[in-house]
C-alpha cells in the first residue's frame, strides 16, 4: 500500500557477514592482552570469545519476545520513558564511544602509516560514505558488505598463509609455561575489544527474516560467525606469537601488521602490507557503520522522530568533532580498553537479563 513504509530487511547470511565484519576493525592489527599474556595470548583470545555468545544471546532474551520492536521501543514500552530513556542513553553512549574509539583507529593508524597525510583527512574520508550508506538503509548496508567482505575474507586467508614460512612454531611452546593466570589477565582486554563490542548486533535481530525458526536461526547463525571470526582472530594471534621472541612481540603496538611485513615471496613480491591496510580498513568501516546505525536507530526510535537516516549527519559531526578532544593519544585508545569494559559491563548482562524477566512478568508480544 502506498504510504506504508517497507520493513528493512537482513538475510541470515547478510547477518553471518556483518557479525563477522562486527568483530573485525583493529582488532586486526591490535594484539590485545599480549602485555599479560606474552605467546600465550592466543588461548586469552579464545577464552574471551565467550563474551560475545553471553552478549547476543541474553539480549536475544527480551527481542524474542517482542521479535517487531526495536530494542529501544522495549525498554521503553517496559520500563517507562523516565528508566527506560535513562537505560537507553547507557546504551547509545556506549554506542557513541564505540564510534569514537573506532574512529580514533583509522585516525591514529592513518598519521602512523602515512604521517604526511593530515589525520582528519582519514577521519573525513570515513566519515562521508558512512552518512550516505546510512541515508540507503541497512539493507544497502547488507547487500555492499555482501559483495565485499568476502574477498576481503580470502586476503586476509592469503597473507597468514603465505606467511607462514616466516614462521617459528617454536617460539609458541611451552604453552602457559607461565600457569593459567597470565592467559586469564590476558582475557580481560579482550573481552571488550572485540567480544562485547558485538552488542549491535543483537539490535538487528528484528531486520532479520520473519519465521518461524527465526529465533534459532538468529541464534545459529551469529554464534557460527563469532566461531569464525574468533578461529580467523586466533590465527593473528597465533602468526604473531610465532614470528616474534616474546619481548619482541609485547614491544610491538601492532603485532599482526608487523607480521605482515615480514612477508615476502621469492624475490619479487613483497610489502604485501597494504594488503593487510585493506583487511583492517575494509573491516573498520563495517564496523563503524553497523555501530553508528545502531546509534543513529536509538536516537530515532527514543525520540519517535523520523528515521536513522535524518539523524546520520549530525551524528556523524559530533563524533568527528568530539572524538580528538575525547581521545586525543592512542595511549589513551588502549589505555580505555579495561575500563570502557567495567563501565560497560550492567548493559551485557543485568539489563538484558532483568529486562527479559520483566516482559515475562508483565507478558510480551510473543
């Protein structure tokens, strides 16, 4: 009918791919909790993946029950405008420093790669498309990342294989020769960067295909893309801890990158670290883009005003405004990976959680 709005919406395989891109960005070239863990901090990687299973299932929870509304229409449909909206800013504030912090990774890693290049140029350059791709939807949003995040997959496949003659298993053992208690300090950054930044995703849980599997199919299919994304984060981790002697490889800020560097194939094809650049920027994009789509639905849908769309400008202004007076070093970028965590940790587990008992108490759309 004419003047009724379409539904958006995300194929299953769209959702495994943006899930996928979601858990990419630095954390490519970032090696969090090697300070802690040394070699070791492949198995802190693993460990740490669980937080994003807890994250999308205890926010599935409450969306299951009210599968046609948007996250923020159900806290506010339960909790009311006052605690609901109050639950609501933790969540786009969480939300707006994520587009902040990955936005400070482009910035950062930009002045360091190319330093005679202003660094609010790759801040622009980020910024532009991502406000015209929100203007298109998010189902725009799905099909692009479905044409590109698999040739990006086979790169990143590509250089670890062709790396691996670089390679020393060696430097690898003995596996916690240290106890268990270095790998679990290890864990702790990586909980956050990148396992519970996969919180936009359980927002998209009412854009995916209506059916009557949908919820086990929501389920299936995000925890198969952070096993995959986990399993590729592992296999950084693993080059890493295996290219370098260990206080080589704590000394280094981007230990996956300076893996790749180390490539070189016969006498003819080396530096194939911009293929590395492409991996890291491609991701980082997607993921910026899902978040701040998140960010940009609360804002709308709180304040039943418009679309994401009509809101992406502004947004992105203030993030590009904000983001070098919020994280004006990249010690500061790391420094915030703990913290951001603990300030971040009631909106992963008890607000889902007494959300979900909520609606079962006062009875939901399902």
């Amino acid at each position: 009918m004419e003047g009724v709005k379409r539904k958006e919406v995300v194929s299953y395989w769209q959702l495994f791919l943006l899930t996928i891109a979601q858990l990419g960005g630095a954390s490519i070239i970032y090696l969090p909790g090697v300070f802690q863990a040394g070699k070791d901090v492949w198995i802190s990687n693993l460990i740490a993946s669980l937080m994003a299973y807890i994250v999308i299932f205890l926010h599935y929870l409450p969306m299951s029950l009210n599968p046609d509304s948007s996250m923020t229409s159900v806290i506010n449909k339960y909790w009311g405008r006052c605690i609901g909206g109050i639950v609501n800013f933790y969540y786009f504030a969480f939300h707006f420093l994520l587009c902040c912090l990955i936005l400070s990774d482009t910035y950062f890693f930009g002045k360091m790669t190319m330093p005679e290049t202003p660094a609010y140029v790759f801040s622009v350059f980020l910024l532009v498309p991502i406000v015209y791709a929100i203007k298109q939807g998010i189902e725009v949003i799905a099909r692009l990342l479905e044409i590109i995040i698999p040739f990006i997959f086979i790169m990143y496949i590509l250089l670890f294989l062709l790396v691996i003659p670089q390679l020393e298993i060696t430097k690898l053992l003995p596996v916690m020769g240290d106890g268990i208690m270095p790998v679990l300090e290890g864990a702790l950054p990586n909980l956050n960067f990148p396992y519970a930044q996969i919180l936009p995703i359980a927002f998209l849980y009412r854009t995916t295909t209506e059916n009557k599997k949908r919820g086990s199919n929501f389920i299936k299919t995000s925890f198969l893309a952070i096993l995959m994304a986990t399993l590729l984060l592992t296999v950084r981790s693993l080059a890493s801890a295996a290219a370098f002697d260990e206080e080589t490889l704590v000394a280094l800020t981007y230990p996956p990158f300076s893996t790749i560097r180390l490539l070189q194939v016969g006498d003819v094809i080396e530096r194939l670290d911009s293929l590395m650049l492409a991996t890291f920027y491609g991701t980082t994009f997607f993921k910026f883009l899902i978040t701040f789509y998140i960010a940009t639905e609360i804002i709308s849908e709180y304040f039943k005003a418009g679309s994401p769309k009509e809101f992406a400008l502004p947004l992105a202004v203030l993030i590009g405004v904000s983001m070098p007076f919020i994280l004006p070093r990249l010690d500061l970028v790391l420094d915030t990976v703990i913290p951001y965590f603990w300030i971040s940790l009631p909106l992963f587990v008890p607000v889902p959680l007494l959300l979900y008992l909520t609606i079962l108490i006062k009875g939901g759309d399902s």
